[in-house]
C-alpha cells in the first residue's frame, strides 16, 4: 500500500469517528471519543473469544524456534485470579529444544488501528510452569502490519518484549524491551528500527502503554517511560493487535537459543484486558480511568474502531 493510499484511508477513518485528521484528541476530552476497542476477556470459552474477532495464529515460521507449530491450543480463558478483575486469556507455549517438540502461541485481532494509544495489563512470568528453567523465551503485546516484501518501506511494528532469561545477543539477565521497526528483510537479516532495552525483573502485572504518532513512539511501563524512538521508524500503515509467547531460536541476532535439555516445558502469559483508543495520546492514569469506567458500565468487549476502506486483510501471521 503506497503511503498517498494510507494517507486517504486515514482521513476516511478519522471522518467516520468524527474527528478533524489534522487535530489530535487531547487527553482531556478522550472520554468523549466514540472509537475505541475494549476487551476484558471476560468469557466463558475461546469460541466467545473468537467471535469477536480474535483469531489464533496457525501459519508456521517466523520468528521463533524453526519448524515449531503455532496453534490455538495454547490459547485458554480463566477466570480472573488474585490481583485481577474478571476474567482472563493465558497464552501457553512449550518446547522440548526442538522444532518438532515446540508451539508458539499468538492471538490478533483486526488489521485497522495506527494512531492513539495502546494499553494492556499483562501478567509476565520468570520461569516455566513445568519443566527445566533457562530458555530464551520471548512475552509480548505489540502492533504489526503484513511485510508485503523485503525491506517494505511502509510496513510498521511497534512491540513491547520481556526476555526473562535474556537474549537478543544480551545477557542472561531478565530485561524489558521495546522496538519501533521501519522494515527489515529475513535473508539476509537486516532490520531497520530503533529499540530500547531497560534490565530488570517485569514478572508479575504489569500496565503497558504506548503512545503511538506520526512523529514519535513512546513505551510506558507502569507509568514509567522506558522507551521512546524517533519518526522515522513510526508506524505508516494500519496494524493488528496482538500477543504472543515464542521461544528464541539459536543465533538469532546472537541468541543462545533453548537451554541442551529433551524435557519438556512450559512458559505462560496472561492478558487482563486491552485498550486501543484511535488519534489520543493518554497517560497510564487515564487509561486506568478509561478501564474502570468501562468495567463500571459492564462494557467488557467494544469494538467502535472503524475499518479501513476498503476493509484490510487481518492475517495472524507475522
């Protein structure tokens, strides 16, 4: 898609929330905005997860451990635990070392969200529910768009990843990343972003927001800025939302790879909810505030962002 294409859809889209393209909601009346995705993932089975609009992903290859599968097994819902409200989605993933022996586990939703703010809270773990601990395993919330082809200019990612044993060429010590990619080709690698790594223990909730613009993306832990990249690796095209929970292979980027064991085992990441408001750029107080309000009005699912015209496809794929 050519960036006069994208240009033109955004102004459709903005259009349709009724918002002027050239002004940005301001936090201050963000309440007042029509367009925006809410889920509590309070549901009783994945079919009711899947039905509003939700798919797992089923497509093998990158990234992650080569010829591993990715399925819809892996994805669960819970009902909430301590330190939650509601329910909850869990994405769980495990490996034995080998391709064969590995599932990945990814959920998406639509292909129709740029600017505005990102939020969820999300449960991240430091070591396996079962099995050998060591993996260079990889927990996420991000936005990304179909790479149309090698070194595509308009394709856009923005992605938060805690690496609890390290990786990325990095130590072993657990660490928080963000990254704002332009492109990136996958042979040969070549990557084209800009990244932030902060160590440091992230098990448990954690709140994440970004504040996603034209000109600059900024990544929120907790209310603490961790990350922030510049407008020339800001996203371009309309995204999806997702998820997911990989393990690394060996060498990528200088990766160790999975620990020199046959045993199986299993990582896990819960999801309480997740927040996509079009063209505002909110604190992680006022998300919050937008959360309670929503759970106050027993909102669990909205989905009020338009589509893109015409309609995008949402493939759950990388």
């Amino acid at each position: 898609m050519t960036k006069t294409k994208i240009i033109v859809t955004t102004a459709i889209m903005l259009a349709l929330q009724g918002c002027n393209p050239a002004a940005e909601i301001t936090s201050a009346d963000h309440a007042n905005t029509a367009a925006l995705l809410f889920d509590d993932f309070n549901y009783d089975s994945t079919d009711a997860l899947f039905a509003n609009g939700w798919t797992a992903r089923s497509e093998t290859g990158h990234p992650g451990i080569a010829g591993a599968a990715w399925s819809v097994d892996g994805v669960s819902l819970h009902p909430a635990p301590e330190q939650a409200q509601f329910g909850i989605a869990r994405l769980s993933s495990v490996t034995d070392g080998t391709g064969e022996g590995t599932r990945h586990t990814q959920i998406c939703h639509a292909r129709k969200y740029l600017y505005g703010t990102y939020a969820a809270r999300v449960f991240f773990r430091n070591e396996p529910t079962y099995g050998p601990d060591g993996d260079e395993v990889i927990q996420t919330f991000y936005a990304i768009s179909p790479l149309e082809y090698p070194l595509d200019p308009n394709y856009s990612e923005v992605d938060f990843e805690y690496l609890p044993n390290g990786g990325w060429g990095e130590n072993t010590q657990p660490a928080m990343w963000t990254t704002s990619w332009e492109t990136f080709q996958l042979e040969p690698w070549t990557k084209v972003n800009e990244y932030s790594r902060v160590e440091g223990d992230y098990s448990g909730w954690r709140t994440l927001v970004m504040n996603v613009s034209a000109d600059a993306v900024r990544y929120f832990v907790d209310g603490e800025l961790i990350g922030e990249h510049s407008a020339n690796v800001a996203p371009e095209v309309p995204m999806s939302v997702n998820f997911n929970l990989w393990f690394m292979p060996k060498g990528a980027d200088g990766s160790v790879g999975p620990i020199d064991s046959t045993e199986q085992r299993q990582y896990q990441q819960d999801i309480d909810w997740v927040l996509h408001i079009p063209q505002t750029q909110l604190s992680t107080d006022e998300v919050n505030a937008q959360v309670t309000e929503l759970r106050a009005r027993q909102q669990f699912f909205v989905d009020t962002v338009p589509e893109a015209v015409p309609a995008l496809p949402s493939p759950c794929g990388l």
